[in-house]
C-alpha cells in the first residue's frame, strides 16, 4: 500500500538539502597600501613563530614549555606551575585588547595577524606561484588534466605539505627543545607524542589554510558570532559609501551617454572589490558578519579610483555614523573616545601593569607547605608536641642556592632537622621538617590549631630575599 503522502506519477519532487555546497572561492591578487601592511604583519608573525624556538638563552632555549619538567623557561623567567596566575592575566590582556581594539576598529586582528588569516595569506602566494593568479587559477581547474596542470598543482601540493610539517614541528620545538626533536627526526627517533603533534598540527595548518579558509571565518570561528556585541555606530569598519557610489554604471553605459539622463556614481559596478574578498562578499550590500576587516576591497577599489581620475575612498574604513552625518576624519576620530573605548583601555592598562608589577617584585624561589597527614601532632620525648611538615622549595633561578628555614608564631618554637636546604638551578626540591613545640609553651594553649608562620630566606652569596607562608601547629587534646 503506498503513503497517503507520495507524490502521484508525474509530480515535480523538491529535495531539500539542509547544507549548501559552495564554490571554491579564487581571490584576486590585490596590492596596496593595506595589503602591504598586512604582508608586514606576516612577516613579523612569523619570524617570531619560526625563529623563537631557535634562541638561546645561557646553556638552554630561549622559550621552552617543558611539561615532563613542569618548569617554563620565557628568556630570563622560570616559571612552575604554581605561576598560574600569570597566564591567567595574559589571558585577560588577551581578551581586553581585542575588545578594544574591535569597539575601535572591527575586526583588526581577524584581518592581519589571526593565525588563520596569516596562514591562508602565505598559502594563497604559494598558490599564485604555481597557478598564476585569479584567472589563471580558474582556467586551470577547468581544462583537462595535463603534464603542466600536473606539474603545477603536484608542486603546489609539495610546498603546502613542507610549509604544514614545518609548522607542526616549530610548535613541538616549543615544548620539546629544538635541537633534540631536529636530531630525532632526522634520526626517525620521534617519540610517539611529538609524531603525533607534528602531524596533527601540520595537517591543522595544512587543511585551514590551503582548503578550508573562508569556511573556518564564516562557519567555525566563534568570534564572527559575537563581534555585533562589541560594534556601535562609531566602531571604524570597511564601508562602501553609498552617497558617491550609487546608482553604479559601467564603463559601457557611461561611454553611451546614459550618465548624462540619470547621474551615475563613482562605482563603475566593475566587481573587483568582490573577487579580491578572500570569504567572497560583496562589501556594497553593507556590514557583514564574514566580512574580516582585511581592507583589500579598499585596496582595489582605490586603484580603480585612481584610474578613474576620482578621489579615492568610496570603499573605505569609516563609522556608520560617519556615513550617515558625512563627518570628517577628525570628527570620527573624536567620537572614538566613547566610555566603552575608555574602558576597555583603562582595564587594559591596570592589567598590565598589575602583571609588571607582579614579575617585578616576584620572588627568585616559591614554596609549598603541606602537612603531614599521617602524622598531624604527637607527643615526643619528655612531653614535647611535635608537628610534622613537608616543604617544596622551589628554585626559580638559574644558578644553585642555600635556604635557611625558620618557624615563628608561637613562643618556644623549634626546628628539630636540617634548617638548611640546598636547591639545584631550577629546580624543586622537598624537605620533610619536624616543628616541635616545648612542653611549657605548650600548656599556655588550648588544643586545637594555632596559626604560625614559616619564613625561607635565600642566604647564598649574602643576598636576601625571604618568603613567607602561613601555617598551622595542632595540639593534640
């Protein structure tokens, strides 16, 4: 028995696909002011990317996340995990930069220094080698297979995997060092986790930037969702000014005369400003969410202007009050000094100089206290209470030190072990200490916790530098 719902013989059926296949998009290849700029930015990425694993500091890299180790070494600072903090505030100046710099200017960092962007940047100019650029590239997809498109496409394959390898193996160098992973890998030494990572991250960098690209702006990255929260009228974006442009009109209609009935605008409706877009929008049809802020529609349209013997900036960055009230540069600019802007900058400026402050009066060693559980109090010989202690002292320089450990709080206090302890450059080291209470100081107390206190004090070469840490002594009842 059929469906009481299926279509009859010769009914049309409509298949409603629930996701849209798009064309691959081919930007054009734009120079310019901005386009230049964004070059610049790549280059200093990058040269920092690639070539920081490579410094060295003293007898060891420059920057070395060593996870086995759980120490961080960023040139002159060794870290431990115990630093949490600071990351937690790079974090913050992270996130409250780009909010200030998105309230000013859009999406600044998507358009010129997002990892995703700067990748496809330098993809895309491997691709202009091999393939030529926009035209050239569409003609070669479409012919036939043949030796040359072999070639080209077989090369430009080659360079994308190197540049994805290379990538993979960089970011291990940062926390397995440099020097030893270049040895086992040419060795095919690997361990399995640096195999695993290289690859991963290479074939990350390889299938983001060489296939994917727009699709990871417009689909994946979660900041093209939430960056309406943080524009307003007075946010600088990439804007076509409708008032010069409008109503468009080739070159055609304009050499028939057709400009002297209806007025025709600066555009000349020539499309440059879409195929140079590398997530393929038309910025004409007015703010939109895959619109990256990378300016090179601005780029292209001035060289049309200029051909055109017209001023440039019908594309331009401008606010859309800007638009609207027809205000000057310095009027725009006046406007950006807005609360939110004041703000952002404000919390951006106390965050970073809380975390100056912190790494400049920050301590050369750290310590733990952690009492021992198996024994939190006892009676001793000749009626002493004693307390047991465990304590990691933590050396966060580069050269061998001497701590000297003392007690204080209570009357009468003493340390009956070692109250020296010799730590290794940076490195942790625990010490199992006996705090013992007499018997005389002990009957002026009740049972129970007493607060006190544990003083380490750096005594190598004559310096001073102490930490103190807060504790408890238990009385047994």
């Amino acid at each position: 028995m059929s469906s009481p719902n299926a279509p009859a013989p010769g009914d049309a059926v409509h298949v409603i696909r629930l996701y849209k296949s798009e064309d691959k998009i081919h930007p054009r290849a734009v120079d310019g002011f901005y386009a230049r700029w964004r070059w610049v930015i790549v280059a200093l990425t990058q040269a920092v990317f690639y070539g920081l694993p490579w410094l060295q500091w003293g007898q060891r890299q420059a920057v070395l996340f060593d996870l086995e180790a759980r120490r961080f070494y960023i040139f002159g600072l060794v870290l431990y995990p115990q630093d949490f903090v600071y990351l937690t505030a790079l974090l913050m100046i992270s996130a409250f930069a780009l909010f200030l710099f998105t309230a000013v200017a859009g999406r600044l960092w998507c358009g010129y220094a997002c990892p995703q962007t700067v990748y496809t940047e330098i993809f895309m100019k491997v691709e202009h080698w091999f393939e030529g650029d926009r035209n050239a590239r569409l003609r070669l997809d479409k012919a036939p297979w043949s030796l040359d498109k072999l070639r080209r496409k077989a090369g430009k394959q080659v360079v994308w995997i190197a540049l994805g390898l290379w990538t993979g193996f960089t970011f291990v160098g940062y926390f397995t060092p440099i020097h030893t992973l270049g040895a086992e890998v040419l060795s095919l030494g690997t361990g399995p986790w640096e195999t695993f990572w290289v690859l991963f991250y290479g074939f990350a960098t390889y299938g983001n930037a060489g296939y994917m690209r727009e699709q990871v702006c417009k689909y994946m990255c979660p900041y093209a969702r939430f960056q309406s929260a943080m524009f307003d009228r007075d946010t600088l974006i990439v804007s076509y000014d409708p008032g010069r442009g409008e109503p468009r009109g080739n070159n055609a209609q304009r050499k028939k005369g057709e400009a002297r009935s209806v007025p025709l605008g600066d555009c000349i409706d020539c499309g440059l400003c879409v195929q140079v877009c590398p997530t393929g929008i038309d910025i004409r049809q007015g703010l939109q969410y895959e619109c990256i802020g990378c300016a090179a529609c601005i780029d292209v349209c001035n060289g049309v202007m200029d051909k055109m013997g017209t001023d440039r900036g019908l594309i331009r960055y401008d606010t859309e009050n800007g638009l609207e009230q027809g205000l000057n540069s310095a009027q725009r600019w006046r406007r950006v000094l807005r609360p939110r802007v004041i703000l952002y900058t404000s919390v951006l400026l106390i965050v970073c100089g809380a975390l100056l402050w912190s790494l400049a009066s920050r301590h050369g060693f750290r310590v733990d206290v952690v009492r021992d559980r198996a024994s939190l109090a006892r009676l001793v010989e000749d009626g002493w209470v004693e307390n047991v202690y465990r304590l990691q002292v933590m050396n966060a320089t580069e050269q061998p030190q001497r701590y000297r450990i003392e007690a204080e709080g209570l009357p009468g206090l003493t340390l009956s072990r070692a109250t020296a302890v010799d730590v290794g450059p940076a490195e942790a080291r625990w010490v199992a200490v006996a705090l013992r209470l007499p018997p005389s100081a002990a009957q002026q107390f009740q049972p129970g916790a007493h607060p006190m206190r544990w003083r380490i004090s750096r005594i190598t070469d004559g310096e001073s530098d102490t930490v103190v840490e807060k504790s408890t002594f238990v009385l047994p009842r």
